[in-house]
C-alpha cells in the first residue's frame, strides 16, 4: 500500500495548475494590470487633490503635475506591457489558462 500524493493532479495540489509559464502568465498578468490600475487612480486622484489644494502656490502646483504626469507614464507603461504580452501570446500561439 501506497500513501503517496499525486503532486500533479490539480484538485489535490493547487499549484499544479500552474504547470506551464504560459497558465502562470495568463493569471499573473491580469492581476497586475488591475492592481496598476487601481494605482493609477489613486495617484491621478491624489494629484488632482493636491493641484486643487495648492492654493496659488507654484511649487505644490508643480509637485501635483508630476504626480499626475508620472501616474499618466506609469499607466501608458502598464498598458503597453499589457499588448505586448497579448501580442507574444498571440504569435506564439501560446494557449494559457482561459480568463
């Protein structure tokens, strides 16, 4: 009698169903760009408060630019990434976990 664990069956080990970089790629990926998102809004939001609370002054006026600016550049690198990895996937015909 054996008492071993199939490691490779996904209902007994999780992990399992991560068994190519393909399937990791296809989860990590999503969660990423929506986390980024949130940041974005976060950061677009802060800056907007902060331009709106600067009050005449051009140095706080300036800082809340930058946040919004940098948010803006953050969110375009994200999404581009985002393409990027779709369009590898694509030409690859790689075929991961649906979502």
């Amino acid at each position: 009698m054996v008492y071993a664990l199939d490691i490779s069956n996904p209902t007994q080990n999780p992990i399992a169903k991560f068994s190519t970089f393909a399937t990791l790629l296809n989860v990590v990926v999503p969660f990423i760009t929506i986390v980024a998102a949130f940041s974005f809004l976060g950061l677009f939001l802060w800056g907007g408060y902060l331009l709106i609370t600067a009050g005449g002054n051009a140095e706080r006026v300036k800082q809340a630019q930058k946040t919004i600016t940098f948010s803006v550049v953050g969110l375009i690198i994200i999404v581009v990434a985002y393409l990027i990895v779709n369009i590898i996937e694509t030409v690859l015909n790689i075929n991961g976990l649906p979502i």
